[in-house]
C-alpha cells in the first residue's frame, strides 16, 4: 500500500492526475476515508476540471478535520478555502463567499495579529468572490491588506505581491476612479486595437498599457485573448476618448479616418504590463530562436549546427544582406551554465548582426542600437544569466519540437489523425496535463540529445491530438520572443507589482525578463513543420556551409563559404557582408 501511495504522489506531482486518481481511489478503498485521502482526491478532481466531485470530497475532508482535530485545528483552513475557491468556480458565489470568509477567519486567528501570506491568500479568495458579487469596496479593502502582508511576508518583488497588485488594478478599474484610471497617453493602434500607457500615481495601474478593441463588435469576448485583466471601458468614456484633443492630436492622421472605439456601448479592454516601462534603463528585444542542437551528425555530417545558422544560408542574399554569427545553441548554453564570457560573445554577435536592419533577433526598445554602452550591454548579461529557471523552461518546451525523429513521427501522426485543419483549445490543455511531468524532466537534462529521445519516446504514448498539439506548442516556442529590461536604481519603490527581480545586490542592478509572441501556430502548416529540418539540410544554398564544416572548417569559414557562393548566384551583382 505504501507502493501505491508513493506512486500516486509521484503521479501527482508530474501533473498526471489521470493516472494519480485511480490509485487515490484504491488506496480509498483498502484503507477507508480520512481527511488526508479526501483533500488529496478532491485536489485531484478540482486538477481535472470536475470541480463537483471536488467539492463533495472537500465537504467530506472537512467533516473528518472537524470530528478528529476540532474547528481550529489541522488543516481547516486549507480544506475550507478548497471549498469557497470550487464553489465559486462552480458559479456558486453566494455559497462560496462564506466558507471563504471562515477561511480567512481561520488563518487570521492563527496569525495572531502578525502578517501572515495565508491570510492574504484567503483574502484574496474573498476579494475576488466579493467582486464578482458586486461589491467592490468590500473586494478593494480585502486585496490592499493582501498587498501590505505579502509585502512584509513574501517580498515587495514577490510574484504574489504582483498578482495582488493585479487584482487590485481590476477592482479599482471596477469602480471607476476616474480622477487617477484615466490618466492615461496615447501609444499606438493598428487596426484591431489602440493602446494607451497610464501616466498617473496609483501603484496598480503604474508600468501598465490599456488595449482597446475597435469597431462595432468591441463588447464581443469571444476569440479575445490578451495577457492581462479583462476590463470593461464605460460608453462615456470610451467616447470621450475619442475626442479628447490630446489622444487625438497624437494618433496618426491615417488613423484618424478609420474605425474608432464603439462608442454605442461597453468596450472591451485588456489591462496588460507594459513591457517596456523602465525609468533610466534600457529594453531590450531578443528573438533567441531555437536553442537545441536537433542538427547533428546523421543530419548534415557535424556536431552542432543551429537551425537558425542553416535558414541564414538560405535567407542570403535574397531576403538578408548579411549573414549572422549568432548561435542561439550557444546562447542557451552559455545561460544554463553559467557562463557569462560565452554569452558576452553572443550578445556581440547579435548587436553586429543588428546592423542589418533585415535581421531582426536583436534591437533595443529604449532608444537606438548603436547608441548602447557596453556597460548596458553588460547589465544585459548579468539580468539573462539570473533568468535562468526561466530559459531552462524555454529550452524544455523547444524540445517539444525539435529533432528529426520527433519531425517524421509528427509527420506521420498528422496524416493517421486525417490531416485535422485545427485542435481544440481542450487538446492542447490536456496535453500539458498529461505531459507536465516531462517538461521537468526535460529541464534536467543537460544534453540535447537526451531530451529529443525523452521527447520522442513520451509521443509513443499519447493519442495523435496530443501529439500535434505538444508539437505545435514547441514550435511556438521556436520563434518566441523575450524582452529584457535592465535598470540600476537604489530603491524597490518602482518595481513593485511589476515583476522584477534583483539581479545584482552590490550593483543595484535590477532585470525584468518576459516572454512574447507565444500564438499558438495552426495546425493546417504541420506538414511545413514536420519537414523544417529536413528541408534546411538539403537546400542548395546549405550544402557549401555543410560541406565546409564536414572539411573541418569552422562556423566563420562556413559562412564566408556561403557569400562566395551567394556572390556568385546573386542575380543583381551585389556584395552582401558577414
């Protein structure tokens, strides 16, 4: 039986909750129902999304705590705000609003009157049920002594004390405190959306962007995504928006003509961090590309060779003018490893390549490339190496994607499946449920290799659906962007909520890192996917590089291989440079 717990908890924790549950139920029915045993099988149906059985198990974790430890002791508190946080997602507010509450008064009673980051957890709990419920001002005083308690608890840098902040910019949002939420500027627009950066002093909303929808159907949440709060802009204010001489007077006159806000009704809006706030800093753009040498002997004949070194073979000098030394396996590498002379010499292989304005893995958002110091250049090293945990995840999901068996397996997987134009939005969760145990095992691997055959071996297992849904969220991952702010200053004042970290203590040197462009690719562009590799290994314009590298030239004798003969085939005579 002790076989079966331990295997059930090491499911568990591997995210494979599927798996866990039956051996949580046989272990229920060999050893009977305890309070343990329930919380564990009700976590485990909440994991699934089968938030009723959830609950039925929580109520009866909670009548065991209550008959064998008392109404303070044990875990309560922990089983109880299970409870409230189920019940609200079951849409039972109503119900789950005093359970939560109970929790709180658990957690606060046992705080003794000190700050305590449970009790702020289970405010935050009410917060949220309050402002469903609409009241607001209950919602707001609930979140700010959340703020204050993982403040002193956590850390005014802490991730909780950021979500906090986040939930109490919705609150505020909710009530419309005009005389701070509308101070906002004009940033930008395209066609779809206009966005707005807050220029007041209230701390929740300080380094955020509003982006609003535009056109007629803005009050349409469907097919919506943004990555951050959901909020609603008033018909007046969305109207005075567009006449405010202000925001007018710095939108570009082409779109002063176009479609506007909908001015006949709510407006959608999405409350985001504004990626580029940085006082006295610098941000900066990196499109690392894939970091995993999935080009290797059996390929191309050489150790090594990054996909992004095989497309610039390709891409010159048609579609660039230059070729870059860049080596994002490098940059991974040199990241994981801790090892800063590696990655200073990637981060100067891409400033070079920056010249080009057709290469795009590198710019600076706060100003111009060639104006950069080489000391920012430095800070940028030390705030990317402290990002270590978060190029490690980076890396395991590449993996996900990369290699040619993983490619040929895809490739067959998709045309059994019926060759499906789209996946659900379910296929996909349900893949990271069923495989978040591999992702960490892919975080531990050191050699590629290794990986690509954990990868290859775990989509033997799983039905096609998810498999070209892990697939494709790898590819995502290939051309993800991350943007990197840098900035020294003595005091937390200005990060807190926002998400930065210490990278240098001595130097003052605080480092934001955040991942972009993460859209899912489609699903119909598979069989493009599935020969990637393939395709690049064999095209013309990669064989002088190969051919090189096989002769035993280095990575710069093989890419001045490929100018010579893109200089020869070069149909305008030009004479692109490395």
């Amino acid at each position: 039986m002790k076989g079966i717990q331990a295997l059930a908890f090491v499911r568990w924790k591997q995210s494979r909750f599927r798996e866990a549950l039956p051996l949580f139920h046989e272990m229920e029915q060999h050893l009977g129902k305890s309070a343990a045993l329930c919380e564990n099988i009700a976590h485990t149906y909440n994991s699934l999304g089968d938030f009723e059985k959830a609950e039925d198990y929580l109520r009866q974790a909670l009548k065991f705590i209550e008959q064998e430890a008392g109404m303070n002791k044990g875990n309560r508190g922990g089983v109880l705000l299970g409870l409230g946080i189920v019940r609200d997602r079951l849409g039972k507010q109503k119900e789950a609003l005093p359970v939560c509450l109970k929790a709180y008064e658990f957690y606060k009673e046992r705080a003794n009157g000190a700050p305590a980051s449970l009790q702020a957890k289970a405010g935050i709990s009410c917060a949220k049920i309050y402002a469903k419920l609409g009241d607001q001002k209950k919602a707001e005083s609930y979140i700010r002594e959340a703020v204050e308690m993982y403040e002193i608890t956590c850390g005014e840098t802490s991730p909780l004390t950021a979500s906090a902040y986040h939930e109490l910019g919705k609150v505020l949002w909710a009530q419309r405190r005009r005389e701070d939420a509308q101070k906002w500027e004009y940033v930008n627009e395209g066609g779809a959306n206009m966005v707005l950066r807050y220029v007041g002093s209230e701390p929740c909303f300080r380094g955020h962007v509003l982006r609003l929808r535009k056109g007629e159907s803005t009050n349409n949440q469907d097919g919506y995504m943004a990555c951050g709060s959901v909020v609603e802009i008033s018909a007046d204010m969305a109207a005075r928006i567009q006449v405010d001489e202000t925001l007018r007077s710095a939108r570009p006159d082409d779109r002063l003509g176009s479609r506007g806000l909908d001015a006949g009704g709510a407006v959608l809006a999405a409350l985001c961090p504004d990626l580029t706030f940085c006082p006295s800093g610098g941000t900066f753009e990196i499109k690392p590309k894939l970091g995993v040498a999935d080009c290797g002997v059996r390929e191309c004949g050489v150790e090594a060779v990054p996909r992004f070194t095989l497309l610039q073979c390709i891409d010159f000098p048609k579609k660039k003018s230059s070729l870059s030394k860049y080596n994002p396996i490098e940059f991974f590498s040199a990241i994981l490893c801790n090892d800063k002379k590696r990655l200073q010499r990637e981060i100067v292989h891409l400033t070079q390549a920056s010249a080009d304005p057709r290469q795009n893995n590198f710019r600076c958002l706060s100003g111009d490339m060639t104006a950069v110091t080489d000391a920012a250049l430095d800070d940028l090293c030390e705030v990317l190496l402290r990002a270590r945990p978060l190029l490690s995840k980076l890396r395991a999901l590449d993996l996900l994607a990369a290699g040619l068996e993983v490619e040929d397996l895809v490739a067959e997987v998709y045309e059994a499946a019926g060759a499906p134009a789209h996946l659900a939005a379910a296929d996909f969760q349900e893949a990271l449920t069923e495989v978040g145990g591999l992702l960490t095992r892919l975080e531990g691997t050191k050699a590629d290799s290794e990986g690509m055959r954990l990868v290859h071996e775990a989509y033997k297992d799983l039905r096609p659906e998810l498999i070209l849904a892990l697939f494709l969220l790898g590819r995502t991952f290939h051309d993800a962007s991350i943007i990197v702010n840098v900035r020294r200053c003595q005091t937390e004042e200005s990060h807190v909520g926002l998400g930065y970290f210490q990278a240098d203590e001595a130097e003052e040197l605080w480092g934001r890192v955040s991942v972009i462009d993460t859209d899912i690719k489609p699903a119909h562009r598979i069989p493009d996917y599935a020969r990637t590799l393939r395709k690049y290994c064999q095209h013309e314009r990669v064989q002088p590089f190969l051919s090189c590298l096989r002769a035993g030239g280095t990575l710069q004798e093989g890419l001045d291989s490929v100018r010579t003969f893109g200089e020869r085939v070069c149909p305008d005579g030009g004479t692109p440079k490395v």
